[in-house]
C-alpha cells in the first residue's frame, strides 16, 4: 500500500519546498497565505484638540393662554394661579438641535411637558421651546460639539392677568443646565503630539455668525 504523501493528517511532519526554512507543511502554507501588518505612511496621528468646554444654562420658557385649559383655571391679582398649577418635564423627550458658526455654538430645540393641577397630572402635554447661543472663541464649522445629559435646575410656573384686549396667559419657564465641549480633530506627530495642522484648514474661512 502506497502512502499518501500530501496526508495532513500524518503526525510525521515533512519540510515543503516553499520559502520557509525546513517547516512542517501545513505551517508553511499558513505563513503564505496571513496578511503581513500595514505599513505606516507617517509617524503622525490624528487626536481630537480641545478647543471650548463650559458650563452653560438653557432657558426653555412657553406662555399659554387660560383659554387653552378651559374654565378650570383662573388667574387673580398679582398673578395667582387657581388652583395650583405645575409642570413635569420629560427630559428623555428632549429634542436638541445644534449649528456651529464662526466663534459661537447656536442650540435650539424643545422640552415636552406634562401640566399638573392640584399635584395630578392631567393628559395636557406641551412642548416648551428654547434657544441658546454661546460664545466660544475659536470654534468653526465642522468642529464637534458634545453636550452632557441635561439636568433641570428650575422650574417656574408664572401667572399672567389679562390686560385690555390681552387674555391671561400662564408663563411656563424650565432652567435647563448641560456641559458644552467642542473639539477638533487635528494631526500630531510622535513622540511629543506636537500638533502639525488641522485635519481640515479650510474649516474657518466661513463668515463670521453677524454676517
């Protein structure tokens, strides 16, 4: 019975005549077939620079008409509200929207809110707008800007008595507090990061936000 010479399963390993140096078979063809690693253009790497990060408040603030609750709700002198009325915000509805500009971060959006009478929440849901501009010197298009979870600093509930041909309204108004941090990836060269340029020059040669 003759032997079949190309059995892998063998346990006596045989050399191949291949580029490897007196190795079994099977290691040979695997050293010819793996991917050699790639090999690096530069030394250089891209990192993220930071180039704004600050605390910043956001106002969220709407005005609704009594006639908008019906005849359950009154408003008396010096703005009293009858009977109490209050707000729950839903910060996982919140929707945010933000727009970078030359030197300043625009964020608008809107907070959904359920209306609570008497500390019962009613089926009345309203969505409170705000707008926030922030100054961050240096920040261009394109940058990234990153905002922590927001949190609720304030909640104000402000009755407003109707006046001439004005109807009462009720001022809803939430202080909304978040972590800016705006950032730009750049080009850094090892060993020290010294940075070499922007990944993109031509990303402040926009117009300033006045125009």
């Amino acid at each position: 019975m003759v032997k079949d010479t190309n059995d892998r399963s063998s346990h006596v390993h045989r050399d191949c005549n291949c580029k490897c140096n007196k190795k079994p078979c099977y290691e040979c063809e695997y050293n010819e077939t793996k991917k050699c690693p790639p090999e690096l253009a530069s030394d250089c790497v891209v990192m993220e620079s930071l180039i704004c990060s600050k605390q910043i408040f956001k106002v969220a603030e709407l005005a609704v008409p009594i006639p908008t609750f019906g005849d359950i709700i009154s408003i008396g002198p010096g703005g009293v509200i009858t009977p109490l009325i209050s707000l729950t915000p839903d910060l996982n509805g919140l929707v945010s929207q933000i727009t970078v500009v030359k030197n300043m971060v625009i964020n608008t959006g809107y907070l959904p809110a359920n209306v609570t009478i008497l500390g019962i929440e009613t089926p009345l849901q309203i969505n409170i707008p705000f707008q926030q501009e922030t100054v961050c010197p240096g920040v261009c298009p394109e940058d990234t800007v990153k905002e922590s979870p927001y949190k609720i600093e304030a909640k104000v509930t402000q009755g407003i008595e109707a006046l001439g041909v004005s109807v009462g309204n009720i001022l809803f108004k939430v202080i909304l507090s978040t972590n800016l941090t705006v950032t730009r990836p750049i080009i850094t060269k090892n060993p020290n990061l010294k940075a070499v340029r922007d990944v993109n020059e031509n990303r402040c040669e926009a117009r300033d936000w006045y125009g």
